[in-house]
C-alpha cells in the first residue's frame, strides 16, 4: 500500500471516527500536512482517491467536504480491490472448480489482445455470500503475463499473488454488465432455475503499462446484485 | 462546456480519426499545448477527463496512452450528462407521464437530506430505446433548489434548464442498482410480466455546493441493461 493510500485510509477513518456529516468541512491542507507529516502532493492524492470513492468532493478554492455516507453491503465499482472490504461484516466462502491451461479462443484472444492460440491459464470459482450461491466466475489469465498459476493459488488472492510474484499490479480495467438467460450449469451452480435472469458482468483488468493480464466473466445471482457507483466529482 | 472539456473532446475525436491503437502513444504535453494553445493545467484536466471516461491511460513520466475501444452501445455509468451520447445511433423516445408538487416522504426526505414533508417535483418519465419501453423513471427534485417544474421542461432535457435557469449544475452523484420483481404498474409500462425480473437504478445527483437536488428511481427493462463501468487508473 502506498502512502497516499494509507493517508486515504486514515482520512476515511477520522471522518467514520468524528461521525462526520454530509457537507461537513474537513481540515485544511497544512492541517493534514502537519498532522501525517506528508507533502502537499500527497495529500491530494489522497484526496483523489477518496473523490473516487465516494467519500468526499472538492470545491475549488474552499476545500474539502464530506459526502453522504453510503448504504452499506454495496460493491463499490470504483474499488479496484476486490469485493472483500465492501462486504466485511458477510460471511464470504469461494470454492475453486479447476484452474488448467487452454488456447485462447477468438472471444479470449479479443479481450486480452492475444492471438487466438496462446495459452491462457483458466480459472472457475463460485463465491458463496451468507451461504448464497452468489457468483460463478470464470477468469482467462494471460501466459506470457502471469506463467504460472493452480488450486492453490487460485484458493488465495490470484491479484495479491501475481503482484507479489511477478510485479504486475492492476492499475485499470473495463467492466460491461448486461441480463441474461442462466444455462443449465450456470443455474445449477447458482441452484437457480435454466432460464432464469443472471447478471453477466465482464471485466478485464490491465496493468501499468496496458498489458491486458486478466478477462473474466461472472454470473451473479439477482439476489447478490447489489452495485454502487460513485459519479466522480467535475473538477 | 469548458475549455478543458472541448479539449478532451478533440484529443478523443484525433484519437478516433488516426485509429489509434491500445498502447499507441498520444503527442506530448508541449505539443499539445502548442497545438490547442492552451496552458499546460487544461492538457492535466483534459486529460483527467479522457482517463475517467476510460479513453485514455497515464504512466508517470512516460506520457499517454490510448486504452482499448469500448464496445458500443454501452451506457457508460462515469458519463454524467445522459444516455444520449452513449446511445447517439439508436432511436431515443421519451414520454412525460406527469409533472406534479407532492410533500417528500421517509424515504425521498432521507435521499434529498430534507425533511418529511418538504415539497418536491416528482417527474415521471418512460423512454423507450428502439421502440422497446427501456425505462419507467420517477425522478425527485428538491424545491427549494429547483423552485419550478412543468411538462414542457420535463419533455427536454431537466439538467439544461436547471443549469441555465438557476445556475444549478451537477457535479457528482450516488447510484445503487440491484434487481428486483416487477411490480403490476412497472411490468404495464415495460410491457413485462408482473413479477418479472427487472433492474432498480437509484440516483442521487448534487451540485457543487453539495445540495442533494434530484432523486430518480429508475426501472430497466431486462433488454436495456448495457452498462460500461471504466475503472479509473491509480496514478
């Protein structure tokens, strides 16, 4: 975690802390200097990420200000860092299927800029939300970005390990949501009915130097759709 | 619009008449400067409003790069001004159901950060896309921020009329969506059947002094959930 992110992460909590309201002013710059003894810089970078979160808005030349306190038990889409913080106080359990090596088909091979061909490690998990089958997920990992990958990896934080590994974070990513009919086995895994509405979400995850590493494509239950996105403040 | 935003607009238009491709490397700054002759802080802006809306990518010290094209016809969730430009080559038609005062209940009071009781507009909408009835709409303004509603307003664009006429701009906004039963009126006016599966999409919208002014609850029907969500870079 970088400093700018911790100082976001001390921000958030002295606002949860102070029960700080909507509109509420937050400290002054050289305050918040001063107080994490950080640079300017850094200060408003951790300011952008908080605006990218929801958390605070900016009027130019007056400050900083807090922003409505969100529902709870929403997935923020603006979090690049998995589901897992958004959804602490829930029960989560993730169950691998398999991960193997295949050649990219054309769908594949066009979402992570490949070739139809090239080895793509797969991976199928279900997530499990207070004992909802909650999310059938299957992942396309690029060979020549992330070399190797099994169960037991897969069983932890695939993003935690490929960062430690191979130096290859995630820095942005597409996502597409449309509602679809469940096929057989997406209905079994979700033990929904063939021919219910599931959610189909898509994303695919690129790193610092545009290198797309990860497509993947979920199935959510119409029950664990719960989505937040925070418009992110004009500057 | 603003400097910076016809700007961004041109640098996304250049980026569409060369074909740009992933990866490809945009002019740097001082070229950019130079062309548009601007100053170097309406390239930044410009640039932060490419990354937000998923077109462009940043690495510190080494430029600006193109991301990958979207698919069409995807609404993009970071775009605040609409559907329309996401949807410019469908067939976009709306229908004004009605435009009344009513007294803000529990639940629009909490969302506007009013009182119960307050008055408000309540505007209800259904715009179809292609002839298919997408979306049944009701959307909530404040009416101490937005003193004055009719049908004929509500038949254009609300946002252009409150932004000319009280100088009432939008600056960032709240959305929740999950997914939810149809009621009987819902599945009438998106000719569905009652019970049948459809997105619930809740915005709150405020201006730049953090004044909640418009609530919308807004129902999909199943065919019209096409959302983009970009995820922002981390610089």
């Amino acid at each position: 975690m970088t400093k700018y992110q911790m100082i976001a992460d001390a921000i958030q909590q002295f606002i949860e802390e102070k029960q700080l309201k909507t509109n509420d002013q937050l400290p002054i710059m050289t305050d918040l200097m001063a107080h994490f003894d950080v640079s300017k810089s850094t200060i408003i970078k951790a300011f952008e990420v908080l605006e990218i979160k929801g958390i605070i808005y900016q009027r130019r030349g007056s400050g900083s200000f807090v922003r409505a306190p969100k529902r709870p038990y929403y997935i923020n889409l603006a979090h690049q860092s998995g589901t897992g913080k958004d959804l602490q106080n829930f029960s989560l359990s993730q169950r691998v299927i398999g991960v193997t090596m295949i050649q990219a088909t054309k769908e594949i091979a066009e979402n992570l800029l490949l070739d139809e061909g090239d080895s793509v490690f797969r991976v199928k998990r279900v997530t499990s939300i207070q004992g909802l089958k909650a999310v059938y997920e299957t992942s396309y990992y690029n060979a020549s970005a992330v070399p190797y990958l099994d169960e037991d990896i897969a069983q932890q934080s695939i993003f935690a390990y490929i960062k430690s590994e191979y130096q290859l974070e995630h820095a942005f990513s597409d996502s597409y949501f449309v509602l679809e009919e469940s096929s057989e086995l997406i209905a079994e895994l979700l033990e929904l009915n063939t021919g219910d509405l599931v959610m189909k979400y898509e994303e695919i995850f690129y790193s610092n130097d545009g290198v797309a590493f990860d497509y993947s494509i979920s199935y959510y239950h119409p029950k664990a759709v719960r989505f937040y996105s925070g418009g992110v403040p004009k500057s």
